[in-house]
C-alpha cells in the first residue's frame, strides 16, 4: 500500500464520518426545532413564534439542505458549479435564522 492509497482511504474515511455528523445534527436540529413549536403551542407568544421558526430555520432546515446539497454534489446529480449556490442559500437561511431568534429575544425583553 502506498501513501497516496492510504491517504485516499483516508479521505474517504474522514468524509463519510462528516457525512454521518452532518445528518446527525440535521436530525438533532429538527428535533429541537420541533421542541421549540411545542413550546410555542403551549404558550402562544409572539416571542416564542418566531424563537421557534428561528430555530427550525438555523438548527433544522439549513442543516437539511446542506446535507441535500452535498449529497446531489457528491453524486454528481447537480454540477459541481452550483456548490457555491447551496453554501449562498444555506448561510442566508442561517442568517434569517439568527435574525428571527434576536428579534424574538428582543420583543420578549420589551414586554
């Protein structure tokens, strides 16, 4: 075995284990944006609306489409030219995210 195999098993290794964390926070942030809605059924606060559509956003839906994305890259169902689109999507949806949760920290102080 030479170096460039082992460094390509490597490779593959390291990306695969990416792979895993990235689903694994996906799910993990769908989760907490679920508990986030439960909150908002139970108390119905304008604060807790957009807490809890803030957190979908950046914990479950941008984790999502990352890992969507990279999958339609990796296997070459999207070109490889569009990789900096997804990255554009997935940070503004993070950027909304943080801004829905700030917004809601900041109406929930004024009352």
């Amino acid at each position: 075995m030479n170096v460039f195999s082992a460094l390509t098993d490597f490779t593959g290794v390291v990306g695969l284990a990416a792979g895993v964390a990235a689903t694994g926070s996906a799910l993990v942030g769908l989760y907490i944006g679920g508990q986030a809605y439960r909150g908002l059924r139970r108390n119905d606060d304008p604060s807790m609306r957009y807490l809890s559509i803030g957190m979908i956003l950046l914990f479950g839906v941008t984790y999502v489409l990352a890992v969507a994305g990279q999958g339609l890259l990796t296997f070459r169902i999207v070109p490889i030219r569009y990789q900096n689109v997804f990255r554009l999507i997935v940070r503004l949806l993070q950027f909304g995210g943080l801004l829905l949760i700030a917004y809601s920290l900041r109406i929930a102080t004024d009352t």
